[in-house]
C-alpha cells in the first residue's frame, strides 16, 4: 500500500468527521462544504482502490487477499451512503451518522494497513 495516499484518506476521513461532529452541535444539515469534503474523501479512497488492485495482484508474498480485497471494494462505499441518509433525514443524528461513517471509514483503512503489512 502506498502509505501517503493512507494518510490523505485518513486526513480526509477525520476531516470530514470533525465537520460533521461541528455540524450535528450546531444543528446544520448537509451543505456545499460537506459535499465537496465527501467528493476529496472519495477520490482518494477510489485511487487507493486503484492501487490496492494493482499492488495486492502482484503480490508475490502470502496475506489474507479476500479479507484485503473485501475490505478494499466496501470503504468507498460507507461514506456516501450516509450522506446520502443524511440528505433525506435532515434531523440532527443525521450528522452523527456521517461522523460514524467517517470513523468506520479511518478503521476499516487502518485495517486494510494491518493486513497488508501483516502479509510481508
């Protein structure tokens, strides 16, 4: 795994969790700023998909490939789908929905991390 790219997808998750934290305090719902967030999270979570592929099929030494690659296709799917709760639920614990998505998202790619690193 490319461990730059982990970082920017773990900024990017904790930032769109500390926005969504600041947004349920104050009772916002989903805006602009929270979208675009979402938009730089996926990027980067499809490009370390991208990745992922590439350097887990050409791996030659031995890791838990379909708990890896299992891993790999659902993150990038965790964070949009409470976004999306959260634009037809517009009440206050949509946006704690979003922080818990933002908080699976930084676990499952620290696990994603392990298993890589646990395999050579």
């Amino acid at each position: 795994m490319v461990s730059w790219l982990t970082v920017v997808v773990l900024v990017a998750a904790a930032a769109l969790g500390i926005l969504a934290l600041v947004y349920a305090l104050t009772r916002r719902n989903v805006d602009d700023r929270l979208l675009y967030l979402l938009g730089v999270l996926e990027v980067a979570l499809l490009a370390q998909v991208f990745v992922g592929v590439g350097q887990g099929f050409g791996r030659t030494t031995d890791f838990e490939k379909a708990v890896f690659f299992a891993y790999l296709f659902t993150v990038p799917f965790i964070a949009p789908v409470a976004v999306f709760l959260a634009l037809k639920e517009k009440t206050r614990s949509s946006m704690f929905v979003v922080l818990g998505s933002a908080v699976v998202v930084g676990v499952l790619v620290g696990r994603l991390v392990q298993i890589w690193n646990a395999g050579g």
